[in-house]
C-alpha cells in the first residue's frame, strides 16, 4: 500500500502546495530552516523542504557559504543543555532522561537533513550539498561538524542493506551508460565503441552499486576483464585487436577499474562490499574461476620518487623494484602504507601479488606511476588473515617475488 500513500500525498502536495507558496517565498533559507524544525504537519513540511532544497540549489557559491556558516552556528547542539541533561540522566537513568539527553545532544541540523529528505529526489540533492561543503573545507574548518553530521546521515541511508548491485551492459539504459563514461576515473573512456569493448563481449563484466532513492545514478562501478592468466598490461587488456575469450575458458578475474561516482559520499566506502559481491556472484557463475586479482594504478609514485630524489629510469627491473618499496615500505603517518590504492584493497585482505613495468603507457599512467602497475591479489583462503593483520599492525601482505624486488631496490639504495 505505500505506492497508493505515495500517490495520495503526492496530490494532496500539490494541492496545498498553492495555498502555502506565499506563506514562504519572501522568507529566508534560514528562516525556512526553522518554519521546518517547527513543523509537524507532513504536507506542509514537505511544502516548505522542497522551498528550501529549491532555494539552496540556485545559490552562488558565497550564498552557499552562509548557509553553512548559518548551520554551523545556528544548528549545532547547546552544551548547556547536553551537560543538564546528561546530569539528569545520571542522577535518574530513565527512559524519559535518556531520551531528555539524546534530543539534546543532537544537533539540530541532522534533524533539518531527515526532513529535507523527505522530499522526492531529495537524496541526491543532500549529496549534492556535501559535495558542495566538501569544497569549503580547506578554507572553513569550522564547517567540519556540519561535514561529520551529514557524513553521519549518509553512511546510515548507503549503508550495504539499502544498495542493489546491477550488471551493466550494452543493454542498459542509455544515461546510465552516459554516466559510466563520465564517472570512469582509472581508464578513460574515450567513445561509445569504447564503452561497447569493455561491456559487451562475453568475457567482460561490470557491476555497479546502485541506491532505490537514486535509481539511475551509479555510486560506484567496477570493470573486470575474464582471461587466462594474470595480466600485466592495461594495453592488453583493452586493445581493440584482441579476441574475445569464451568466458567458461577463463581462470580468472581481473578488476581493473574501480570507479567512485559521487564525490559527495567521499569517505562512505563501498568497494569493499562491491568486490566480495562481484567474487561471489561470478564464483557462481563461473566455477572455474580460480583467481581474483586487480590491474591496479599506483597513483602517487612519481610523486614520492621526485620527493625522494630517485630518478625516473627506463630500466624495467629497476621501475618494478622502486614501485616493490614503495607499496611496501613507504608510509604514512599513521604506519598505513602512503598509497592510497593500497590502503583500499590491503584493507579489504588482498596482497600485494605482483609489479609490471609498461603495463600502462597512457599519459596518465606514465605521469603518476611512470607506466607500472600492480596486482592485488584476492586469495579466497588468506582474505580474512590478511585483513587483521592489516587492520591490527597495518602490515602488508605480499608474494614472496614483491618482497624479493623490494629487498633489492633497498641494496641499491645502500
């Protein structure tokens, strides 16, 4: 029965939608804001989320400012309440002190955020304002609450339970395809003939997330590649003169592009559930897969190696070597390895497998990683051993040639 409330609130929307406009357009966003937190009629609430998600939406960017700034200071949480309220709780633990105390140390712009979302297609336009705060956030620090709360709602609403994995392919609709090319960020896409290479033949594959409150907007796709072996090249996994392999003849998997799509759900990660539903669903398919494996970028070793006074070489053993350290032995403050790629899938219990020289020529591929690339490695039998040596110590697992490469680069170096 929800589709016949849907429609019924959908009419009675518009129809008291008219009697309310001007009710609320000489008012400010602000003052929105608050006629909504004060609200406890639905179509009158949905009325005025929809004035404020319109006004919002055709803010320049100094209006968008003060916006935040107004829920910054404005809808935040009073201290002095959160500290009476959690002294009530203490002194008679209750369920009407407990509920005194969570009211209180709520801040008010979450409860702003639930009932702006209750307006249709208000979910992609509240990914849309993190995206935008995302912006200030080098410039405003103080905008750093308003990021963690709207963080806070949109983990809970993209959480694993909420998300349907769907296949595309040649079949898919025309805009969702529209978007895989817009939103590749690994390996471009360069035309639809493209497009039509990595998704049509039989021993290709790409699977996206997708949200029910945004159907046709992928949050995060992966393009996977069935072959013999385990590559070492980008170039052969996507020339247009290779033959199609009959995808029951392969023996593995390989991710070569993953591909975030909406940058203002950055930091809610979904790679980790997208790679063990794929593994899943082609293990059933395929039985005779019998490896996983990505064809990663390296995207920041250029950049240490200039740092580190390592000059760039033509010498291949030598590119494997430096990229073999650099995975390995490179870190961050935190003891987590520098790369950022790295940190993804070590995380998600994969090894460090192996390194390739050449393996991407294009101008990106040459400017972030002088050409190399490498395999992650997805061992079905070592995936939770490799996650909580990870997470407990931060190491990093690795085959014994990556080791043996990265002892060497480490000879050289004394």
């Amino acid at each position: 029965m929800s589709w016949f409330a849907d429609i019924l609130s959908t009419v009675f929307e518009r129809r008291y939608r008219s009697a309310l406009e001007p009710d609320l357009t000489g008012r400010s966003i602000q003052e929105l804001c608050n006629d909504l937190l004060g609200s406890s009629g639905e179509i009158s609430g949905a009325v005025t989320a929809s004035h404020i998600l319109d006004r919002y939406a055709g803010m320049d960017r100094a209006e968008k400012q003060a916006f935040f700034a107004f829920l910054a200071d404005e809808m935040g949480i009073d201290p002095e309440a959160v500290r009476a309220t959690l002294s009530a709780f203490e002194a008679t633990p209750s369920k009407q002190s407990y509920r005194a105390f969570s009211i209180a140390a709520e801040p008010k712009r979450q409860e702003l955020a639930r009932r702006l979302n209750q307006v249709p297609g208000a979910t992609a336009q509240l990914v849309q304002m993190r995206d935008d705060l995302l912006g200030f956030a080098a410039e405003h620090p103080e905008f750093g609450p308003v990021d963690q709360d709207l963080r806070h709602l949109l983990s809970s609403w993209f959480n694993r339970g909420f998300l349907v994995l769907r296949p595309i392919d040649w079949e898919s609709p025309a805009d969702v395809l529209e978007k895989i090319i817009a939103y590749e960020a690994v390996h471009a896409i360069d035309s639809w003939e493209d497009l039509r290479r990595r998704v049509q033949p039989g021993d290709r594959r790409c699977f996206a997330f997708f949200h029910p409150a945004m159907p046709n907007e992928p949050l995060i796709f992966v393009e996977i590649a069935l072959t013999r072996g385990v590559p070492g090249s980008v170039q052969e996994l996507l020339s247009e003169k290779r033959e199609a392999l009959p995808a029951v003849d392969a023996d593995t998997a390989v991710f070569y592009s993953i591909s975030n799509c909406q940058s203002g759900l950055a930091g809610i990660s979904f790679g980790n559930s997208l790679i063990k539903q794929v593994v899943a669903d082609l293990s059933r398919e395929l039985p005779g897969l019998e490896t996983f494996v990505t064809l990663s970028p390296i995207p920041g070793l250029t950049t240490w190696a200039r740092e580190a006074g390592i000059e760039t070489t033509d010498d291949a053993d030598m590119q494997c070597q430096i990229a073999a350290h650099y995975l390995l032995a490179e870190k961050r403050r935190d003891g987590s390895p520098r790369d950022p790629v790295a940190r993804f899938h070590l995380g998600n219990g994969a090894l460090v497998h192996d390194v390739h020289a050449g393996a991407d020529l294009s101008p990106n591929g040459m400017a972030q990683s002088f050409g190399v690339m490498v395999n992650y490695l997805y061992d079905l039998s070592l995936i939770a051993q490799n996650h909580e040596g990870y997470a407990a110590e931060h190491r990093v697992a690795a085959s014994a040639r990556v080791q043996s490469l990265a002892a060497a680069m480490e000879k050289t170096q004394h």
